[in-house]
C-alpha cells in the first residue's frame, strides 16, 4: 500500500540530479584505492524469483502497481552489501527471474542452482514457492513475499527462512494494539477469498490470544465490480451502512481483505460510528511510507533514488534478506555456504534493520523477529509489541507463533 | 518515589557542589531535535537562561578552535549555524551538503567535518572563507565523526556498511577501514590520541580501536542487570583527559556505563532520563551532562559518586551536548 509522493520526489531529483550511479562508482572506486585490495573478489550469487503483476488495478487510485515489487529492495540491499564487500574483497550478484504468472517456477529454480547459486529470494505466493522449494535442493530459500502461517507450520523445511511477516504475526501486532487501547469488541468483515480465510483465521487466533472478543462477523458478498466508475460512491453509500447494519455492538470493525476487492470502501460508510482496521483503515505492517523512526528515512532515501517509487513490505523483506546474506558473509569473512549458515543459524547473527532494535531470526520456525508498525494510510500510530504484554524470552516472541506452539518439525 | 527522594539530597548534594566550586561561568549547549532549538543551561544556576532559535533539526555541535563560536548541524536545512557563544546571536549559515548530523572541528585549521548521512560523504568546509574543501567518499549512512587530538586523523563510522574509516587529514582520503559491530554511531578519541572507541547502537557495543595498528584491541560489552538485551544501545561516549574514566550512554535502557579506561571494565550503570543519547563532562571533570531524548531533560551526574544530581527539562528530544567555560 504505497503512494507515489511526486512532490517529495522532484525535490530529491533536484538535490540529486547528479548520476547517481557515477557516484556510487566513484564512492567504491576511492574505497577500493584506500584499501589496496586489488585481489579478484570473492562473489556471492542470490537469485530472486518472482511473478509479473497480475494486472488487478488498486480500488484507489492512489495505489501504483510495482513492475519490481521486491527487486527493487533485493537491489537496493546488494548496493548496500556490495559497499561494505568493497572492503572485505567481497562482492555480491543478483541474478533475477521474473516469470510470467503461469511461468515454470521449478525450471528457474534449477537453472538458478545449475548457475552455482546457492541462496535464492522468493517472492512467490505459498503453492508457488513450495514448488520452488521442491525444485531447488539444498540451496537456502527466502520468503519475502507469502505471509501463510502454515509456512511457518506444518509445511516449513529446513532451508526455508521467512523474512516477511505472517499473518499471524500481523493479527498479533494490531491486537495488542487494540487491547492497550481496550478496544475489545471487535465486529469482522471477512472476503471470501482463500487468503481471507486464513487472515480472519489468524485474528481470531489473536483474539483468543490477547483476550478480545468477536461479538459479529459477515463475509462480504463480493462480485467483481467495474474498478474504475465515475460516481461509484452513490452507490457504495447506501449499500455498505445497509450491509453493517446489524452487527452487533463492537468498539471497531476490521475488515479482511487481503485482495483490495472491497476493503477501502468501508472507513467513513459504517451504520455506527467506529473505526475502521484489518487489512484497510488501520493496518498492521513491517514497513510503511510513514516510518520514519530509527533512521528509517535513510532506507526510504536511498530506495526512492534508485526505484522511483517507495518501499512496499515485500521490498523491506527482500532487503532484509540479501542484507542478513551481506551480514553474514561479512562476519563470517567468508562467501562459503557453511560458514555464512552457521552464522545465520547462530546466536550472533542480528541485523540493524531500522526497526530500533535488532532483527533476528527464531530458531524453530527461521521467522524473522521483528517489531512491527501499526498504521493508519497516512501515519505510523504505534509499534507493536506493546509495553506491558510480557515475554520470558523478548517481547518480540509476543508477535507470531512462539516456540512452545509451533508446528514446525523440520 | 525513590527517585525523588533521591533527586531531593542530590539538589542538596549540587547545590554543596555549587558552592564548593567558584563560580566559572560555565554554559550548557543542549541541541533539541524537534524544537529547532538549542537551550543555554547555566553551569552554576543548573537553570535554562536561554532558548536559541537555529535551523531545523539540530542535532550535533561543535566549538570553533577560539572557543567563540558553536557549530550546530541543521539536518533538514543542510545548514550549519554558527552561533556566538558570548550573546547567543546567530553569526553565520553556513552551507553544508545533505542532511548534516555529525559534526567536528579541526584542531589545527578551520575546517568543519560533517557527516552527510544520505550522501555516503563526508564534507569538510572552512567556517571563515565560507567554501567547500573538498568531499571524501565514505561507506553507506555516515554518522559518527572522531577526530585525533593532533588532528591527523578523522575516523567516521558508517551505520549500514558498520566500519570505521579513516581519513588521513593531509591526503583528505580513507586510508584505513576496521569493521566494527552492527550500525556505529560515535567515535571519541582518547585525549592522548592512542585509542579511538566507537559505539555500536544494535550490536550494544563499544570497539576500542588501537591506532597504531587499525585493529579492535578490545570490545566492550553492556549487560544491564534487569534490563532486556534489545533495549541496550551504546550511543553517546565521552572519554576523561586524566586517561581514567569513560562514559557510554545506552540508549532506550536509560542508563550511563561508566567504564574504566585503562582495564575496560564497566564499573557502574546510572539510572538517567529516557533514551539516552549524548554527553558531556564540565570543564573541571565534576560533572557528565546527558541528554535524554525522550523525557526531554537532561541529567547531571555527579562523576565522583556516580550518583545523578538532578534533572533539567529542556526542549524536545535533546540530542547533543557541550559545555563551554
């Protein structure tokens, strides 16, 4: 859910008219000269496999349709890794596939792991990237992009880290929010896609978790509407107070939809004057345009130069990855597969990740531990996990599946 | 309530401290992040005497080498102020490349190192013909800028690329680079130039850098008791002249380490404001001035005791710190 901000952007153009790629090579350059590493480079080679978009226009128009959901932070993040490489004679390599939706997902998965690649970002829904996973031996495989708790469950393999957050994680992160505000009746309006089920799901978890409790739920009868129709809005006004109309008495309404099929239309439509959350209307996240603590303006920057358009959640995942490659290669002084694991699967490993504290990934599941934002469209409201909720381990195993309810074996 | 009881016997204690001392006409520079301010403490009265207007977002200072003038960094208007320490009048704007956040001063020469952190740059310009000199190429994020007490070195910290470059001050290049743990944000030389220590606010570290050799002879780790690991973030550092104390400011844990500086072993933690990010010892070496960003005040530490004195509210979110005779 990001916007183009044009005005922000022409301002940075006009600070940074100057090529930035020849300043970046002259920024490696100097760098190289200084250290006097003049030998060949050890390289890193991370595939990343994802789909074209499928061509769904944004209910609103402010949403834009990346081309390069995800690249765009994989690469930011290889620039980012390939700075520090300079001085450690380390370089890393993205070599990217982006299929069309019906492409042969296994097939760029053993051409990748043929190339001598060793660890591979997948930005590809669940049955896609358990396709990939089948097809991709013991490369190690990093989800950036499918949220499905079962991942993280029954359907999770050794080789399979996840630095995008589950659902679970989300439902979570909002939940304690809503607790600390003592917003405890919550009415659902549930799509009817699949991916609607597991998000209604994954809150009622957290309900069950946090001690809210679900007072009324709707599926919404969508049919695919025109996306684009002047004076749409007549008719949503009256249709939607209408359709809420006899929920029970709830402190907010949440709303799941995950496929931008309904969701945006509902804050400001409700019979009863509530807020509106879920999917829409106060979300939760692991980024967003708005976060602008710990330094997060920089990774806002940086990307923006060189993607044209900001950050989406996927993007954030994908730089986590290729970053926690680049952390690992780094302090292990290696680019070999054994000691780059070991330091991911160790205690040390931990990643600045803009986040104020650092990121990290559990043991039993290779979930990345992050906090996550809680936000409205326009500002960050608060960052879950919330003060008071406690952890014998870190607040942060507050957020998702804990180690004692894992299904995870593998 | 224990802590204002506390707070009670420590005006006591400061007021004795205030009268031990003559008065010396010390001043307290204190940069508040979001008021675009920077408040005047007085070193005697521990008062606010006066609230400076300066650009946006000041975040580090500096002393010109006569000691008249501040330097205060104005991240959002790519500005450096510069302020006369005497009247408080605003001399100069000087231009200053993107987003300036650190900051420091040449001993031999009047030139300004700024960090540019969205730039991957350090600039350095010269505060009396008002030019750029030059501009040297560093790692990704820029922050934190040390400088060696005979000015041959200035070591920048880079937060994403997590090194310690050095720059050779006559060449006006990086010469050096030692990796240092995840996302360093200060570097502080020691008053005898042999060791640099940079603090590393996610890896909750301090690297004690030999520089003879360019290695890390020594890592410092923080473990406060109580307190969870993802709350302690080594900040701020200030090193004593006499070689015997150091002082690191850890962040969202709200507390100071005092570390001896010849062993490096931490002797105590002091409970201070929240989020903790900056120091400053006074001119005598009394007295350590935090600034605690999210309480909003600063904490004086008595350095004899250990024992926090009493608290000043300042602007919003201060950020550095500098105390002028």
């Amino acid at each position: 859910m990001y916007l183009n901000d044009s005005h922000e952007q022409s301002r940075e153009r006009r600070f940074f008219s100057s090529n930035v790629c020849s300043r970046l090579v002259g920024t490696a350059a100097g760098l190289l000269m200084a250290t006097a590493l003049a030998a060949a480079n050890d390289q890193v080679r991370i595939g990343f496999i994802g789909l074209e978009p499928d061509g769904q226009e944004p209910v609103s128009l402010l949403d834009v349709v990346a081309e390069d959901d995800g690249l765009a932070g994989a690469r930011l993040a290889i620039e980012d890794n390939n700075a520090t490489g300079t001085f450690m004679g380390q370089e890393f390599i993205l070599e990217e596939k982006i299929l069309p939706r019906d492409g042969d997902v296994a097939a760029a998965a053993v051409e990748l792991v043929n190339g001598d690649v060793k660890w591979i970002l997948s930005a590809l829904p669940r049955e896609k990237l358990n396709t990939l996973l089948d097809a991709a031996g013991d490369a190690t495989v990093f989800n950036v992009a499918a949220p499905d708790n079962v991942l993280r469950n029954e359907e999770c393999r050794a080789n399979l880290y996840h630095t995008v957050a589950s659902r679970r994680m989300l439902t979570d992160a909002l939940a304690q929010f809503l607790i600390y505000k003592r917003w405890t009746r919550w009415a659902l309006v549930v799509g009817n896609t699949p991916e609607d089920e597991q998000g209604a799901e994954a809150l009622k978890q957290s309900a069950e978790r946090f001690g809210a409790e679900i007072v009324s739920e709707k599926k919404w009868p969508h049919t695919p509407l025109a996306r684009r129709s002047e004076g749409g809005f007549h008719a949503i006004q009256r249709e939607v107070p209408v359709f809420l109309q006899d929920l029970e008495d709830h402190d907010i309404l949440l709303v799941i939809d995950e496929t931008d099929y309904f969701g945006e239309y509902i804050p400001h439509q409700t019979w009863v004057p509530r807020p509106v959350g879920g999917t829409q209307g106060l979300t939760a996240a692991a980024w967003h345009r708005a976060h602008e603590s710990w330094g997060a303006v920089q990774l806002h920057r940086r990307f923006e130069r060189r993607a044209n358009r900001w950050m989406s959640p996927v993007d954030y995942a994908a730089w986590v990855a290729v970053r926690s490659l680049g952390e690992a290669a780094t302090r292990a002084g290696s680019v070999e597969e054994g000691p780059m694991l070991d330091y991911l699967k160790g205690e040390s490993f931990q990643l600045g990740a803009y986040m104020g504290e650092p990121v990290t990934f559990r043991s039993w599941d290779r979930q990345l531990r992050q906090p996550i934002l809680v936000a409205g469209p326009r500002m960050v409201v608060s960052v879950s996990p919330q003060e008071g909720f406690l952890h014998p381990r870190t607040l942060l195993d507050t957020l998702g599946d804990d180690e004692a309810e894992t299904g995870c074996k593998n | 309530m224990a802590y204002r009881l506390k707070t009670a016997t420590a005006l006591i204690g400061a007021l004795v401290l205030a009268m031990a001392v003559p008065a010396h006409a010390e001043k307290i520079f204190v940069s508040n992040e979001q008021d675009n301010t920077v408040s005047v403490i007085d070193g005697d009265s521990l008062e606010v005497v006066d609230t400076i207007n300066v650009s946006r977002r000041p975040r580090a200072m500096a002393l010109s080498n006569d000691k008249k003038y501040l330097f205060v960094a104005g991240g959002d208007d790519e500005a450096v102020d510069m302020i006369d320490i005497a009247t408080h009048e605003l001399v100069q704007t000087l231009s200053s490349g993107p987003d300036p956040e650190v900051i420091r001063v040449d001993p031999n020469r009047p030139y300004i190192y700024i960090s540019n952190e969205d730039d991957n740059i350090v600039t350095v310009i010269d505060y009396e013909k008002r030019t750029r000199v030059t501009e040297i190429p560093v790692g990704v994020e820029p922050e934190g800028i040390g400088i060696s007490p005979d000015g041959r070195w200035v070591v920048n910290t880079t937060e994403t690329t997590n090194m310690a470059h050095f720059i050779d001050t006559e060449e006006m290049r990086v010469t050096q680079n030692v990796l240092v743990d995840a996302r360093p944000r200060h570097a502080e030389f020691k008053h005898d130039g042999s060791e640099v220590w940079v603090s590393s606010e996610i890896g909750a570290t301090v690297s004690v850098i030999d520089m003879d050799k360019f290695e890390i002879k020594h890592t410092i780790n923080f473990d406060v008791p109580g307190v969870t690991r993802e709350s302690v973030q080594a900040v701020g550092v200030e090193l004593s002249s006499d070689g015997k104390r150091a002082y690191v400011a850890l962040g969202p844990s709200n507390r100071v380490a005092v570390v001896d500086q010849e062993t490096y072993e931490v002797l105590d933690y002091v409970l201070v404001g929240q989020r903790v990010w900056h120091l400053a010892l006074d001119t005598a070496e009394k007295r350590l001035f935090t600034t605690n960003g999210v309480s909003g005040d600063v904490t004086v530490i008595d350095v004899e005791t250990n024992e926090p004195q009493v608290s000043i509210p300042v602007g919003r979110f201060p950020w550095g710190v500098i105390v002028v005779e």
